[in-house]
C-alpha cells in the first residue's frame, strides 16, 4: 500500500513538471468562498496607491479605440487563470511555439499587447512593484465596468509565474462544444462550482467570436449529423447562417455573443440562453441542469442586474484566487511578455 502511493506522488510530479493534466487532477488551490493567504483588495495601498487608477485609465483609452477590445481582455482573464493559475503565463512567448500562447484554445486571443501597454504605463510609475497577473485582473474588471456593467473590488498580490506549456491550455480550457457535464469537470476540478460556471458564462454578455468557434456545432453539422442544431432558434440560425459560411473551417468572420446588446455588460445573456438564441453548445449546456438553467430563467425575467452584478463580483473573485502565487513565489518582472525558450 505505501509502495503503491509513493509511485502514484512520483508519476503526479513527472507529469506536473511538463503538463498539468487540469481534469486529472483536483484544484490545488483554496476552495472558493475561502481567501487566499497574500491577496487582498488594496494590495498595493502602499507601494503602488495609483494602480487601479492608472489601469483604469488606459483600460478607457484601450476600449475607445476598439471597444472590442473590452470583452477581449475579459476573456484574457479566463485564459490566464484557468490554465496554470492567474499567473500571467498566457503572456510568456515560446520561441519554438510550445507555450500556451500556441495552443488551439489560444487561437484568436487578443489583448496581449495592451496587457503590456498597461504594464508599461504601471512600470513608469511603480518600477518592479506590480504583477502582470494583477494588471489582467484588473483589466478585466475595468473591461466589464466600461461595458456598463459593475466595478467590483479586485483582490491583487498574485506574482508571475515562469512556465508556460501548450498542453496545459489545452487540457483546461473548456471548448466551446462542452457539453454541461464537461464544463462542470473543467470548472470543479479548478476548485468553482456551478453557481461559477454559470455566473461567469454571463461574460457572454459581451463581444464577439469568430464562426469557426460554433459554425460545425451548432448550424451545419450538430454533433455529426450534417444538419443544423434543433435546439437553436431557426430565426437566429438563418441570421448565423447568412454570416458563417458552410464548410469553411477557419472562418474567422465574427458575429456577436449577445446580438440585442454586445457591447453592454447586462441580462442580455441569459435571455439568449433561455429563449435559444445563445451563440455555443456551452451556453445552452446551461438549460441542462436543473441548477444552472434555474439560474438563467431567473436572469432572463429579472427586472434589474443587481443580483448578477453582486454574484459576478464574487465568481471573479473565486476565479482570480486559483493556483495564485503570493509571497516570495513567483516573480514581478518589468515586462510581460518574457521568452521562456
Ligand atoms: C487599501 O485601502 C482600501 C481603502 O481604504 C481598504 O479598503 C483596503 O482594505 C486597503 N487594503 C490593504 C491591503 O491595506
Ligand atoms: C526549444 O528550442 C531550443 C533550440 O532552439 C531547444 O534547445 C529546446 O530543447 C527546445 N525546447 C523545447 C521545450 O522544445
Ligand atoms: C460531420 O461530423 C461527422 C462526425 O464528426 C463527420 O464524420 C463528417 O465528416 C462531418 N461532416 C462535415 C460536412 O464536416
Ligand atoms: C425565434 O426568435 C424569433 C426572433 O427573436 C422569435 O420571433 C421567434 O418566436 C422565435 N422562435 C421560437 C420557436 O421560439
Ligand atoms: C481572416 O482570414 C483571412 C484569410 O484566411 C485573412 O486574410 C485575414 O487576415 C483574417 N482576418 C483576421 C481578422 O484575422
Ligand atoms: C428552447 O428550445 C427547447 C427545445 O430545445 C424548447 O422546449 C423551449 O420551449 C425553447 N424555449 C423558448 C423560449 O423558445
């Protein structure tokens, strides 16, 4: 018996050197609800008082000139802290292409550039002091806040991680396909239960994706039978079909995730979801499940966003607290975008 545990740790940490195996493994961070020794709101009232001002900012300049640019760097913080933890490892570079930046799920991810136009603007003034973790975070939150939607406090103290590897991008991002099952494995297993997953799926609220994310699934071939998913609303369908041409595997034409209101952070979302008019496989996923769908019909009636607002606060802090480095882990480099080979 103790033979048998000691190869299985032994295999655990060939394994975690290399890849991280995300639904393999259980979270190794503090369960949500719970904070996070090194993180707090106002980590950097002494060191750095102007941060969030300072990312504020340029997060105005960022989204007045491609208001696109919002929901991209939204969606920046899931790529960051779902793969590896919120360690900004999704802005190292790997020369030979095998970072997370290379991955598939990676594909079509902007705001790397503005991450680093932040950070510059942080370095001028607080030189060594604040983590590229911190400023995605940070982004994010002032990303929902200029689409309208609530500007809730955002924990900082993360430290940047070293290591960026494409298979964990791979492994732990939850494809547009997931069906309800998958996307509560891929989110447990990071320590966010299904009040998260569907909480956060709100973030659909806003932006755009491209046809190659949910063409084949949802209008011309669901789940292999070459036709069109029934679940999908046939008005909302003929529209997506005009725009995402058949067959076409890299179509990168976009569409907007919440048509009635892409650009505004609100309930638009869940009336997507539950009237059939929601863009992936994943966000109808949501009615199929007794407590999520419950969930969406509330949202879907409710008259203002008060209680998604106050529940997004929350879930984006679970999300911000996962696989953190804190303390002396980790490091604070000058730019983001570090070569790891
Ligand atoms: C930073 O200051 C804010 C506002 O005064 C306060 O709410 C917060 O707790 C402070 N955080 C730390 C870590 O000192
Ligand atoms: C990356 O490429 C370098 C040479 O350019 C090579 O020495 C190194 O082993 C490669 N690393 C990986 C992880 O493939
Ligand atoms: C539809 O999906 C099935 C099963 O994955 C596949 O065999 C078939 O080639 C696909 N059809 C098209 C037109 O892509
Ligand atoms: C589909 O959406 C259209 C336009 O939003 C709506 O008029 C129609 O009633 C919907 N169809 C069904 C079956 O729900
Ligand atoms: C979309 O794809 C076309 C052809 O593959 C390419 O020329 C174009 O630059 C792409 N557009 C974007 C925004 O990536
Ligand atoms: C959505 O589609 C399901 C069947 O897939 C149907 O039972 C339900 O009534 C539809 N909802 C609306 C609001 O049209």
């Amino acid at each position: 018996m103790a033979l048998r545990r000691l190869v299985v740790v032994v295999v655990v940490a060939a394994v975690a050197a290399s890849c991280r195996q995300g639904l393999a493994f259980p979270a190794m961070s503090a369960l949500p609800g719970l904070p996070v020794a090194g993180l707090a709101v106002g980590f950097y009232n002494a060191t750095c008082p102007q941060v969030e001002e300072l990312v504020l900012a340029e997060m105005r300049d960022i989204v007045q000139r491609d208001w696109t640019l919002g929901p991209a760097l939204l969606r920046f913080m899931f790529h960051d802290c779902l793969v590896r933890g919120c360690d900004a490892s999704i802005m190292l570079i790997s020369r030979n292409r095998t970072g997370e930046q290379d991955a598939a799920p990676s594909y079509g991810l902007r705001g790397y550039d503005e991450i680093e136009q932040i950070k510059a603007k942080v370095e001028e003034e607080c030189p060594m002091t604040v983590s590229c973790a911190d400023i995605i975070a940070m982004a994010a939150r002032d990303a929902v806040y200029l689409s309208q939607g609530p500007r809730y406090p955002v924990e900082t103290g993360r430290r940047d991680g070293k290591v960026s590897v494409m298979c964990d991008a791979n492994n732990d991002l939850p494809p547009p396909f997931s069906n309800i099952v998958d996307l509560k494995t891929y989110f447990s297993v990071k320590g966010l239960g299904w009040k998260d997953l569907v909480v956060l799926s709100g973030s659909h609220t806003i932006g755009r994706a491209q046809c190659s994310t949910f063409a084949a699934d949802r209008l011309y071939n669901f789940s292999g039978s070459g036709g069109q998913d029934p679940s999908l609303n046939k008005t909302y369908a003929a529209s997506l079909r005009e725009a995402c041409e058949a067959g076409l595997q890299n179509d990168n034409t976009t569409v907007y995730m919440d048509t009635s209101s892409p650009s505004t952070f609100d309930l638009g979302y869940y009336r997507d979801v539950y009237s059939n008019t929601s863009l992936f496989l994943s966000d109808q996923a949501l009615m199929h499940d007794r407590w999520t769908s419950a969930y969406v019909e509330r949202m879907a009636a409710a008259a203002s966003p008060d209680e998604f607002f106050s529940d997004y606060a929350v879930a984006m802090t679970n999300m911000g607290r996962i696989e953190v480095l804190t303390g002396d882990n980790g490091e604070i480099r000058k730019t983001c975008g570090a070569h790891v080979d």
